[in-house]
C-alpha cells in the first residue's frame, strides 16, 4: 500500500489534518470518519454541526498516526478490475474532492475512496486526482492486468487516452502519475459515462468536497 500521502493542493489547516487520516487509512472514507468520530469527545463527529472547527482540530490533533490502521485488503477474484472515478467541484472553482470505487471483475466492492483535494480548485483536477487516487491504491493492493476505468471526464479522457496534452493549467503532475501507473497495467481502456449513468464514486467525491470547505482549524 502507499506509504506517503498524495499530493494535494491549497487546503485549510483542518481540511489538512482530515486528509492527513484519510492517508493514515489508505483514502478509505468509511474508516477515516469513524476513526475521526471516535476522537471527537461526546456525541459530536466529522460532520456533527454540533461540532465546532477548535473541538475538531483538538480531537484530530490528538489522533497520532500510530493509532491508524488501514483496514483489510479483500481478495479479488481475478487479476480484472473495474475502477470508478468521479472529481466534485463546488463552484468550479471551489470546494474539490476526488472519490473512487475499486471493484473486481464481478463488481463486487474492494475499496471506496475519497479525499479533499483543495479549497478553491476546478472540476477538472478533481477529476484527474481522483483518477490518480484509483490507480495508486489498486495497484499498491492489487497487481492488476486488466483494468477498465469508468469516468465521466471527457477532458481526462482526451488526455489520458486520447494522447492530447493536458488542457488544464497545473495538472501535470497528476497527469504524469497517471500515465506511469497506467504503464504497469498490460491492458487498460475506458469507459466514458453519461451524466445518467450511475457512479459509485460521486458519493465519495461530494465527501471529499465536504471535507475541503471546512475550515478554517
């Protein structure tokens, strides 16, 4: 699994210490909240408004690293793979996060995954870091030889497959991680979805996003 968090962009100091747990648990929402939860003195919480930013930055402050466990990695049924991605911006620019679903050739669920990706940032890096978020976490769980990515980005898509340049402004890095972890899967395509099409990984993001307008901790 990875080690080091992902880089992010421009996030407030409590929106960073969050993303600082999420990483501490492999991106994985589900277990970051409830890690976060359960620091929160009383009944408060993550998105407890009842909980005000000072009370949720003590809390994640005395939430050491060595405390984080990444939860266990499910066994996949084959080396196939299905990767849902999604970016939310609020604004656009504004609030940003990235979510993914990792899946096995049955679809079943493996991982669901998300992360605040920067406070004022476009639709566009969302969508790329999500993509980026997916690829990292499968392939540090998994060894993947097929691999079908789902995402509704015509952007990325042009990008990433479509051999174009990036069009957004600052999304090389990203767009350079992605290409490498694409490289070490033999077969890889995509399948572009419509604004109807369902997404496992919109809820994700929308939390990311969530998680990147708090402040400001």
């Amino acid at each position: 699994m990875t080690d080091d968090p992902l880089p992010v962009e421009h996030l407030s100091p409590l929106a960073t210490l969050v993303d600082e747990v999420l990483a501490g648990v492999g991106y994985e929402v589900a277990a970051a909240i409830d890690a976060i939860d359960d620091a929160v003195p009383g009944y408060g919480g993550l998105f407890d408004p009842t909980t005000s930013p000072a009370e949720l930055h003590r809390a994640l402050e005395s939430l050491p690293a060595s405390e984080l466990t990444r939860p266990p990695v499910p066994e996949a049924t084959s080396d196939t793979f299905v990767l849902y991605v999604d970016g939310s911006s609020r604004g656009n620019p504004g609030p940003a996060g990235a979510g993914a679903v990792i899946m096995d050739a049955t679809e079943d669920e493996l991982a669901r995954l998300g992360r605040p990706v920067g406070s004022r940032t476009g639709n566009n890096t969302a969508e790329y870091v999500a993509l980026q978020l997916g690829l990292s976490e499968l392939l540090a769980r998994y060894e993947p030889r097929r691999l079908d990515v789902r995402i509704d980005s015509m952007t990325v898509i042009r990008d990433v497959w479509g051999g174009d340049d990036p069009t957004e402004p600052g999304v090389e890095t990203y767009s350079e991680a992605v290409a490498a972890a694409l490289s070490s899967v033999s077969d890889h395509r995509y399948t572009h979805l419509a604004d109807s099409d369902p997404n496992p990984a919109d809820a994700l993001a929308t939390v990311g996003a969530d998680i990147a307008a708090l402040g400001p901790g």
